[in-house]
C-alpha cells in the first residue's frame, strides 16, 4: 500500500510541473525504480555486515572447524546477496501495477538471479566441505578436488534445466525426457571429464597416486610432486620448479614411475658404476698382498683369503709355481671386497636392504664395478651429497689396487704422445 501511495504522490509531483500523465507516471516508475536499486544495495551491505560479523565472531568464539570453514569461504557473504534479491522480487511488481507484461519479466529475471544466487551458495557451501574434509588425515592425499569438481558440474547441470524450465515454461521432466534423447551428444561433450572422474576413482581405489607422492612421467616431461589431482588434470610441480598439468586419464592409460616407496621405505637407491681399464687387472703379488693387509678395512679379508685359497690348493696338490694353477687373489676382487667393507661401515647406507658390489659385463670401454646399496637420507641434496663422496672415495683409493679407471683419451693424452 505505501508503494501505491509514493507512486501516486510522484505522479502527482510530476503533474503540477506540466508533465503529461504519461510522462509522470513513466518518471514516477524510474525515480521509485532507481530508489528500490538504491534501498537495495543498502540492505545488501547492511545484510552482509550482519551477517559476516555476526558469525565471525560465533566462528571466533566456537572450537568447531565446520564453521571457521564457511567463514574462510564467504558461504555467508553469498547467502546476504540473496536478501536484497528477495526485495527486489517483492517490489519491483507493486511499482510496476498495471503493466502485466513488464511484471512477467520482471518476474522472470529475478527468479534467474536468485537461481544464480542460490547455485553460488551451494559452491561456496562444497568448497567449505572440500577444505574441512580436506583437514582428516586419512583424506589429505585423496583427489578430493575430483569428486567435488563432479558434484559442482551435476549440480550445474542441475541447475542449468532449472533455468531452461523458468525460461521456455516447461516441466522439468520435460528437459530430462530431452537429454535421454541427446545422451550420445552429452556423452561426447563431457567424455574428458567422464574418463577424468573413471580414472580419480581408479587411482583413490588402487593408491595409485596421491596428493604429495613424487612421480616421473617422461612422456610429458613431469618429474616432480604432485600437490592437485582434479576431475580432469593431475598438476605436477617438477624440481625446475616448472608445473606440469597431466591427463588423469593418462595415469591409467600410460606408464609412470612412483616413488612413493622409496619414500615411505626411508632409503633411496644408488645405482652407478665405475669403468676399471682391463689391462689393469691381474693376480696379487707378496708385495701387494702385504700392502692390503695394512689397510684397516681389509686386514682380516686378507688373512681369512689367503688361509682359505692356501687350504683349497694344498687339497688337491696343485703346483702353485704356475701362476694360472690354482686359486689366487686378484687386485679387482680385492677391490671389490674393500668397498663392501667400506659400504658396511658407512653410516649413511642402509644395512637392512640391498646391499651389493657387483662385476658387470665386461665393455668396450672396460670392465663395470657397480655399487647397489640404499641411502638412508632420502633428501635429494643429502643423497647426491653422500652418493658422490662415495664416489670421491673409490676414485681416490682405487690407485692403490694398481687399478686404473677407463676414460676415453682427450687432446692432453695425444699431445702427450706427441712431446
């Protein structure tokens, strides 16, 4: 009633200053129009100050996380735009009695808004739960962003034959009864985010991969952590400190490498040989043997080899003036003896998995002595650290079995030749 009342006392504002009643109707509406729009943006403000402070304050004093959650999300702040839209809807109608066909949009714009309104609630209320589960443990390195992702897109589509109802006035079966018609179509549309929501389930149900697992995917140059798997893309933060963004779906289509074992074991794997010049090899002499058994690491080896080798010949009588009769020890299997023992004794390889020094097949640039053993400072600044002083070491010592590592000749070699 009091909206019938300005609006008769504007046009007759308007008809004392000479207007036509057309006209001071037509200003009456617009004046009454762009104070509603005014009055609206007030209540907007004043329903969120309200509203936001109100349960701010509740969040701040309460020791429940669900409600710091719709805080962090402004899940209230979307509720409050919905407010002013409701006066709007109640009366921009009265202002405009008499003019049914401008009611009848009217009308129909705003049950749109507040539809748009209401589907941005329900995201921000998903997002508020996606972040408070995200908070169990037990779910930290789930792809929940995945399963969230899906509910927003079914909720949209939702939505979506809501508003094609209120827009073309038709039941909502209707459009439901239509999409069974033009399922083949949405099945083409939407088959990335089909095969990406398959593959979230595929990989949540077999571990394959989680939030936080260190994975190496050559084919699209991913090596790094994983820190989002979503409905359609998993992102990989690569040591470069590059991101990478991966199909889902290629999770389990391709082959990648986790190595999330490595981590969980607590030991990370050192695989690396050294080429020894095979002309180097040969049989321990007095002389080299007596020199080995000075060495701490390998005294005793020594001592119980050449107790165990005299024993074998003495048994079947061989004539050990022949260096190729019976057995005898050599600088390489000395050698390798040593960096077992040296491997044992190192504080920072693990005693409790594989532990090897191994003679590999024999190549064209010499004879492979590879270490396989287990670092148990995973760090990758630690491991490189401890795998090269392993290294420095081997180098270093391996002059001392008259060995020498195969290298390739450089120009100071041949200009050697040449002097």
């Amino acid at each position: 009633m009091m909206v019938y009342e300005v609006k008769i006392w504007l046009k007759g504002l308007f008809a004392k200053m000479s207007f036509s009643d057309s006209y001071a109707e037509g200003f009456a509406i617009l004046i009454m129009v762009v104070g509603l729009l005014l009055f609206s943006i007030l209540v907007d403000r004043f329903s969120r100050k309200v509203l936001i402070s109100s349960f701010s304050q509740f969040a701040k004093r309460s020791k429940m996380k669900w409600d710091n959650m719709l805080v962090k999300h402004r899940v209230f702040s979307a509720i409050a735009h919905i407010i002013p839209l409701l006066v709007i809807l109640h009366f921009l109608p009265l202002i405009f009695e008499g003019y049914e066909s401008v009611i009848k949009y009217i009308e129909l714009f705003n049950e749109l808004i507040i539809l748009f309104a209401g589907l941005v609630v329900i995201f921000r209320i998903l997002d508020a739960v996606k972040g408070l589960l995200q908070k169990i443990e037990i779910l930290k390195d789930k792809p929940l962003q995945s399963y969230f992702q899906l509910f927003k897109i079914l909720i949209g589509l939702l939505f979506g034959i809501f508003i094609l109802s209120v827009l073309v006035n038709k039941s909502v079966m209707y459009f439901f009864g239509a999409f069974g018609a033009i399922s083949a179509v949405l099945l083409l549309i939407f088959k990335d985010t089909i095969l990406g929501f398959i593959a979230s389930i595929q990989l949540a149900v077999n571990d394959m991969v989680r939030v936080g697992d260190w994975v190496q995917m050559d084919k699209y140059g991913a090596d790094g952590d994983v820190f989002e798997i979503n409905l359609t893309t998993v992102k990989v933060k690569n040591w470069d400190k590059t991101v990478t963004t991966v199909p889902t779906y290629s999770f389990i289509s391709d082959s990648f490498k986790n190595w999330r074992g490595m981590q969980e074991t607590g030991a990370r794997r050192i695989a690396r040989s050294i080429l020894i010049n095979q002309n180097s090899i040969k049989f321990c002499d007095e002389e080299m043997i007596e020199r080995f058994k000075k060495i701490y690491l390998l005294k005793d080896y020594v001592i119980e080899k050449q107790k165990e080798i005299a024993d074998f010949n003495a048994q079947i009588n061989i004539d050990t003036t022949q260096v190729s009769n019976g057995r005898r020890m050599t600088n390489i299997g000395t050698f390798r003896a040593y960096l077992m023992n040296y491997l044992k004794n190192h504080p920072k390889i693990s005693q409790d998995l594989t532990l090897l020094v191994r003679q590999m097949e024999p190549t064209p640039n010499g004879v492979p002595i590879q270490i396989y053993a287990f670092c148990s400072d995973i760090a990758w600044a630690n491991y490189e650290g401890v795998q090269s002083d392993i290294f420095d070491h081997i180098l270093a010592v391996i002059s001392q079995f008259d060995l020498e590592v195969f290298q390739n000749p450089s120009g100071t070699d041949f200009r050697r030749l040449t002097n």
